[in-house]
C-alpha cells in the first residue's frame, strides 16, 4: 500500500459517516485510452498494471476510493475491440459486463486519437444498456486546447452524456473534480469493503499481474498478447517473507526463446523488475521464482480464461 492510500485509510478507520453512498463505476473504452492509469489515479494506488501497449488490462479488476461519505468502487475493464480469440471474446465479455452492472460508466476517450471508429462502436453499444454514461477526454496534456471543445461536441452528438470532463490521469488534471461529481453520484446506502480495502484483486493474481505487466514492457512484437502469466505456488516463510512461483506461458518456441533471452538475461530482468514492484506493494521481502512454458492454443482453453478470472464466452 503506498503512503498516500495508508494514509487515507487510517483517516477513514472509525469515522464512517452515519449516512453513506455507494456505487459501482464501469471504466470503460478502446484499448490504450488509459483507463487503467486513470483508476490508479484516482484511487491514488496502483491496483491495476499499466503499458503503452494495447489490451494490457484482461479482466475485471475493482478499486475502492472513499471520497467523504462515498465509497466509490471504480471496475476497470479491458479495452473492448473487435475480437478473434476465445481470450479476446472472454475481455470483451467482461468489459461489456462491467458496463451492464455498474451504478454508470465512464466511457474514456484518448483526446489525441479523437472519434475513431472503435469508440463509435462502443457508444453504440452503450446507448443500448440504458445507464448513466460519463464521458472522460483523457490525455489532454498532450492536446491542445482549442480541439477539446469540439471533439467534446462531437461526441455528445452521438450521445448526450450526462457530464464531460476533461483530465489528464498522468498529470491529474481534472481528477479531483470528476471524484467529488462521482461521489455525489453515487447512490445512498451501505459500504461494500472495509475502509481499508483498496482492492478485491487477489495477491496470488496481483503477482501474475506484476510479472506480465514486465513482460509488456520488455518485449515486442507478438509475444506480449501471446503471453499468459499464473501463480503456481504462494508460500510463507517464517521470517515473514514469501516465496512466489510464477509460471509464463507462450503460444511459440520463438516466443519462449524471446522471454529468455540470450543466457537467460531476459528473463532474469523481468524476473528482478517485478520482485522489486512485489517488494514494494507487498511491503516485505519476495522470492520470485519464473518458469516459462510453451503451450500452444492456451488462449483458446477454458481452464486458461478462468485462471485468468474469465468466463468462457462460448
């Protein structure tokens, strides 16, 4: 837990208000919007890994944030695209379902890419489901001004939005203002978590998370959306570390000589990189063990998807 967010929690512990709100938010969008950044900002930790590349987030992953008397459980979903694997039908599946089950959803939109066809696609879809819709231009640090207002028009043409924003989740541009309307948004009743509960994303799933998020941002090509990542074994130690094995499974020979590397470096960096991001979420000390399988068509297996928290779209 980082300072910020074990902070917020001690204020929290024991002062929760008579009257309470709470809701469910679907985060929603293309791939490489940046919707996972902007949930990690606004819960103000890191609860979901975060790449340049597309299709990084897989599942459903839930943050909790507690703004005054709101607690506001943000549902990061995977960027829905046009899908051809099993695995790519199961995130689209769960991004959809997130949407369906949510309070209301944000739709995140990338302020340089602007309307595309995809986010047409999405908001299609989401002026069937019938809930509230929030429309968030991210990245708008890297726009500039005047073609803000215009593609903010734009799109609520397609749909009239409830509310716009416009923020930069790098930056936090803008994030303090869409918390307070989330949590004035939220619905009246009781907390779903503990004050000091920040996510409902296991550890044993946090640690296959951390490893491919290295995986992400260390390879290229094919082998990031060919790589899969499951917890094999989570042990205790008595000096109050813990002895994670992690086992690595690609589609391709090629693709597992690649995560090794020459003498093995590659994977002995990707190894040593997560370890430390383990070490500092976790807050002790991590023994990370890596092993790397081929299994070809794993993306296409029923057993894959829901090690991966997915249900099997059929």
């Amino acid at each position: 837990m980082s300072g910020d967010a074990a902070e917020r929690a001690e204020a929290t512990e024991g002062a929760r208000p008579a009257r309470t709100r709470c809701g469910l938010v679907a985060v929603v969008g293309a791939p490489n919007a940046g919707k996972s950044t902007l949930v990690n900002a606004l819960a103000g930790t890191k609860v979901t890994i975060v790449s340049p590349k597309p299709q990084t987030t897989r599942f459903r992953i839930r943050a909790v944030v507690i703004r005054g008397a709101s607690q506001i459980v943000l549902v990061d979903t995977p960027g829905i695209f046009r899908p051809r694997r099993r695995l790519d039908r199961a995130m689209v599946a769960a991004a959809w379902g997130g949407a369906q089950d949510a309070d209301l959803a944000l739709l995140v939109v990338d302020a340089r890419a602007g309307l595309t066809d995809e986010v047409r696609a999405i908001i299609e879809g989401l002026r069937k489901g019938g809930r509230p819709v929030w429309l968030v231009l991210n990245k708008t640090d890297l726009v500039e001004r005047p073609r803000l207002l215009p593609l903010a028009k734009e799109l609520n043409e397609l749909l009239p939005f409830a509310e716009t924003f416009m923020v930069s989740a790098a930056t936090g541009d803008g994030l303090d203002r869409l918390l307070d309307r989330l949590a004035e948004a939220m619905p009246e009743g009781p907390w779903l978590f503990p004050e000091d509960e920040l996510s409902d994303l296991p550890e044993r799933m946090l640690a296959a998370e951390i490893v491919r998020e290295q995986i992400l941002r260390q390879t290229h090509e094919e082998v990031p959306h060919y790589a899969t990542v499951e917890t094999e074994q989570w042990s205790e130690r008595e000096d109050g570390s813990v002895r994670i094995d992690c086992t690595i499974y690609v589609a391709r020979p090629g693709q597992k000589a690649i995560l090794i590397g020459d003498k093995g470096a590659r994977i002995k960096e990707i190894g040593r990189r997560a370890r430390l991001e383990l070490e500092a979420l976790l807050g002790r000390r991590v023994h990370l063990f890596l092993n790397v399988k081929e299994r070809a068509h794993w993306d296409e297996e029923r057993a894959r998807l829901r090690a991966l928290g997915l249900e099997d779209p059929g």
